[in-house]
C-alpha cells in the first residue's frame, strides 16, 4: 500500500477494475460531502480548541466581515455540518475559526 485516497460523500467510490486495480492506493469514502467539512468536525474543532456552539457563534458574529458571502455564512445555525456545501466558504471559516 502506498497511500490512501479521500473520496467525498457525493462522489462515487471507485471499484477495482483490471484498469485500475488499486493495488497501491486505498479508495476511503468520507461520510460527509467532502473533505472540507473534516474542518467542522467535532475532532478538529477540539484540536483548535473549541466547540461547535462557539465556532457557530464566532462565524455568525463575524460574518458581516465577509461582503457577498455573509449570508452563506449567517446560515450557519442551520446547517447540518456534515452535509453543507462549504467549499465556496473554508478559506473564510479558516480566518474566522483559526487566525
């Protein structure tokens, strides 16, 4: 085995095939929509040393700092952190969460 390969929850995981056999890498598929939302996760918010009601708080409190994406970002309370399509928004969850 030579690595391992993420695969989002919306994509399809990758078989093996006699063109691709996987014999070096392991297809692992997320159970969220995609990696971005490891960022939110219970885990990673511990290691920045927070929690989610925080990190919610801070990101709506915030949120007006961020022109165009404000209200993507005021919908936080909504969300369901494994699901949410936040893609369009980490970089602007990292400045709020991790300066």
């Amino acid at each position: 085995m030579s690595g391992y390969a993420l695969i989002d929850a919306d994509k399809g995981k990758p078989q093996p095939s006699a063109e691709n056999p996987q014999d070096h890498i392991r297809f692992i598929q997320l159970e969220c929509h995609e990696s971005e939302n490891l960022y939110l996760s219970d885990e990673v918010l511990t290691i920045m040393g927070t929690d989610w009601a925080i990190a919610r708080a801070k990101i709506i409190a915030e949120a007006g700092n961020y022109g165009n994406k404000a209200e993507k970002l005021l919908g936080t309370g909504d969300w369901n952190r494994k699901t949410e399509d936040i893609k369009s928004i980490v970089n602007e969850l990292n400045t709020i969460l991790d300066p």
